[in-house]
C-alpha cells in the first residue's frame, strides 16, 4: 500500500520544527542572556561598591597624612593596615613603593594617571589568573587651619573577585541549563503542534490520492470547528460533486455507446440487403444508359462505405465495451504481411524490407487490420512510393510504413489516431470511414504480454515524409524476461 504524505507533508513538518526552536532559541537567548548580563552587572557593581566605600572608610580612620613626604616605614605601615584576607594593597609616593603581594605589580599608567587627579577610581584587572578589583585614591595632607590638600601619596587597594566570578559562572551555568531546556520543550511542543497539524493533511492528502486513483466514494472525517475542518467539508462536497457529475458523464457514455451499438447492428441487416442489390446494380450499371449507369455505381460506392463506417462503428463499439479480444497464434510476420499487401493489391507498389524467420504469437486478423490501414492511409494522404520495414528485438516486434509525401503538420501529429479526425477540416468527404488509425490503434493497444503493451507512433521521417510506427511485444520471447520497456504510443 503506497504511504502518505509524501515530500511536502515531510517538509512542513520540518519547518513547523525549525519555527518553534528558533522561536525557542529567540526567546531564551532574549531572556536568559538579558537575565545573565543584568545579574552580572549588578553582582560587580555592588561588589566595587563595597569595596570602594570600604577602602574610604579605612583611610578616613587612620589618615589623613601629617607630614611629607613620607617615609618608607610609613607607607609599610599603610600598606599593612590596608591588606586584610580578602586582598592586599599597594602605596606609593613618587619613587617610593610598598607592595608585598608577591607577583607584578597589576597598576596600569591610565589607573595611576587618573588618581594623580585626586580621583577615586576602580578597575577591573585578571591579577594571577584571578579576577580582580583595583582601586586607587590618594591620601589628603592636613593644613593647620584643618583644611586639607592633595599629599601625592597613591593608595591601590587590590580586592579579589574570585567569589563574584563563581556566583557568574553559576548564573551562566543555569542560563544555559534554562536555554536547552526551554529547546527540548520547544522541540517536543513543536512535534505536538506538528503532529496534530499534519494528521488532518496526511488524511487530505491519502483521500485526494484515492480520489485522483478513481475512488470517487472518499470522504474526510469532519472533526473540530478550524479552518482544516473546513477545507474537510470543501473536499466531502467537490468529492460529492464530482462523483454525481462523473456518474453522469459515465451514464451519457454508456448509452451513447449502446446506441452506436444498437443502430450499428440495427443496420447490418437493410446493408446486407443493400449490398446484395448493389452487386446486381453493379453488374448491370455498364448497360444502364447516362445518368441511371452512374447512379447505379453512386449508389454501389456509397452503400460500400456505409458498411465500412457500420463495421467501424462496431468494432469501436467492442473496444469502448471492453469486449475486444485477442484470437492469438504463431505466425510468421513476414508472410502475414505479404499476404495483407498480395490481398489488396498493394504488393507491387510498395517497397518493403521483411527478413524471414521472424515468428511471433500475435491476433493475424488484427495484425491485418492495423498493416492494411497505414498502408491505406500511406497511399491516401501521402506520396509514392510506400515503403514497410519489418524487425524484431529485445522481445518487440517492429513494423513501420513510411511515404515520401510532405509529412503531418505538427499540429496534426497528437490527434491522428483521434476518432473522426480530419486534418483537413474543409474535407468533410473523404474515401475512409474516419476510423481506421483510430481502430488501428485500438489493435496495437490490444496486444499485451508479459507486462508489455503495444503501440502505434506517428512521427515524420528525417527525410520527410509520415512515419507510423507499429510496436508490438512477441509473446515468443522468452517468459522470463524482465524486459518491460514501453516504447511509447501517447495518443
């Protein structure tokens, strides 16, 4: 049984997927990343706040600075008073310096520079691979009046961040835990909505599938008031529609057909009688005097093609019923043609190529049929001389017969084995019934074996000239052959 949906039910699925974990992805990059970058500014800042008011505090204490310039054991003294457990802090005066952390000394130019401005600042600094908070000012010299002035004493407080950086990498780590989270219920949501989107399409698009195979009875399963229920309710009406038009259709066909049908063998009888008159209207025309001679012979001819078009008619008639049947046995093609060709007349007015030994299980009625009516309309409609070509391979037989003649006009080509057709619409008139190719057609078509079927192409020659070229598959091929190339045949 064929599945469905095929590649646009997969493909939709897909996008309806991708949608919502973008969506997801959006959406949690917008407020996990939000969420992160704000947490973190406010975890630094309230740390280098705490720090800078701790570091003023300190020093308001203990200083300002009663006499320069100092000397080293007063900036060791500082920088002892400063350092506590959770970092260290470095002085300077000019060329003097007490630093006793052990490692380069982390004060940038553009730091020193802005507290030689007599400014608090701060900077954020890797200090031994460790994050790091530095933070500098300068002390104030106290007047005697009690006022005081810049003492050009620097003092760098150097706080560690290890703590803060954790707590980050922690509000990161949840941030990305959050976000493949918040994927995973996005892809599973996505799969839910997905599923419950495409079950109604899958079910549109198997019903439509056995609507277009012919099943004309299909119908959706109305559930739910959404815009798919409606589309439901538009199918079920067009698939009820259609089924009463076609229905219709197929009643009007089949009694057009039994009519044709009924009329054509309602005539067999007064022709057959006809007929039999003509044969003596024909043996006494040459005797008749002026116009009652070749009244006779008017009437001979048009009772001749009467019974030719009601033997057509009949024929169709089997086709279009499905009661055409094959009457298959052994010939040899070669003498089956010839003798078509010796019974008309037609054997030496057309140049044929027929190897001998070429035996297939074919219906030799219609085989004569079909050889008859190109050869017919090769003599008709085009110009001497005919010629017929006979060949077999890959377990097809081939017969093409071809004239020298202007060839069919391209417009003519898809509808010479239409029934009734004229290329020539102000020839109303012609010797034919208007259905020879047309049953010629029907006759290859006939002819099955092994999942093979035949056909007739109409084409032009290289050369110019029509070409019509008979396919039939040779029932004496090997049975286990798994050739099943169709050569063609489009009507």
């Amino acid at each position: 049984m064929r599945r469905w949906p095929g590649p646009r039910a997969a493909g939709l699925r897909v996008r309806l997927l991708l949608a919502f974990v973008l969506l997801g992805l959006l959406t949690t990059a917008a407020v996990a990343g939000g969420s992160y970058f704000q947490a973190r500014n406010v975890i630094l800042q309230q740390a280098q706040d705490a720090a800078v008011v701790s570091l003023v505090d300190q020093l308001a204490e203990a200083y300002p600075i009663r006499q320069l310039p100092p000397t080293q054991e007063d900036l060791d003294r500082v920088a002892q008073l400063l350092s506590d457990r959770d970092g260290s802090a470095i002085v300077r005066y000019h060329d003097l310096t007490s630093w006793n952390g052990g490692m380069p000394d982390p004060i940038s130019p553009e730091l020193r520079q802005e507290v030689q401005g007599d400014r608090v600042v701060w900077q954020r600094v890797s200090f031994g691979g460790m994050p790091a908070l530095v933070i500098g000012v300068q002390l104030r010299l106290e007047r005697p009046d009690g006022t005081t002035i810049p003492s050009g004493v620097e003092v760098y407080a150097v706080r560690s961040l290890v703590a803060e950086q954790q707590s980050i990498d922690r509000l990161a780590t949840w941030a990305w835990l959050t976000g493949g989270l918040s994927l995973l219920f996005a892809a599973v949501l996505a799969t839910v909505a997905a599923s419950g989107v495409l079950r109604p399409v899958r079910e549109l698009g198997r019903a439509a599938h056995r609507l277009g195979a012919g099943d004309l009875t299909t119908r959706l399963a109305v559930r739910g008031s959404d815009e798919l229920t409606e589309v439901a309710r538009t199918f079920n009406h067009t698939a009820e529609l259609l089924e009463r038009q076609v229905g219709e259709l197929r009643r009007m066909e089949a009694d057009a057909r039994r009519f044709v049908a009924d009329v054509s063998h309602e005539l067999r009888t007064p022709l057959a009688a006809m007929t039999a008159v003509t044969d003596v209207l024909d043996e006494e025309a040459d005797r008749l005097p002026g116009d009652a001679g070749q009244a006779a012979r008017l009437v001979s001819q048009e009772t001749q093609r009467l019974t030719l078009l009601v033997n057509d008619l009949i024929e169709v008639s089997r086709f279009d019923s499905g009661t055409a049947r094959l009457a298959l046995d052994d010939i040899d093609v070669a003498a089956a043609v010839t003798a078509t060709l010796r019974a008309r007349g037609w054997a030496d007015r057309v140049r044929t190529d027929l190897p001998a030994g070429i035996v297939a299980r074919l219906d030799p009625r219609r085989l004569d049929v079909i050889v008859a009516n190109l050869v017919g309309n090769a003599f008709r409609h085009g110009t001497p001389p005919v010629w017929l070509r006979l060949s077999a391979e890959s377990g097809w037989i081939t017969i093409e017969v071809g004239d020298n003649g202007p060839g069919l006009d391209p417009e003519v080509l898809p509808h010479v084995f239409d029934r009734f057709y004229k290329a020539d619409t102000a020839r109303t008139r012609s010797e034919g019934s208007g259905l020879g190719l047309a049953i010629a057609w029907e006759n290859a078509r006939l002819h099955r074996y092994a999942g093979r079927t035949g056909a007739l192409v109409a084409a032009n020659g290289p050369a110019g000239g029509a070409v019509f070229t008979l396919h039939l598959p040779s029932a004496t091929a090997d049975p286990t052959a798994t050739d099943t190339t169709d050569p063609g045949g489009v009507r």
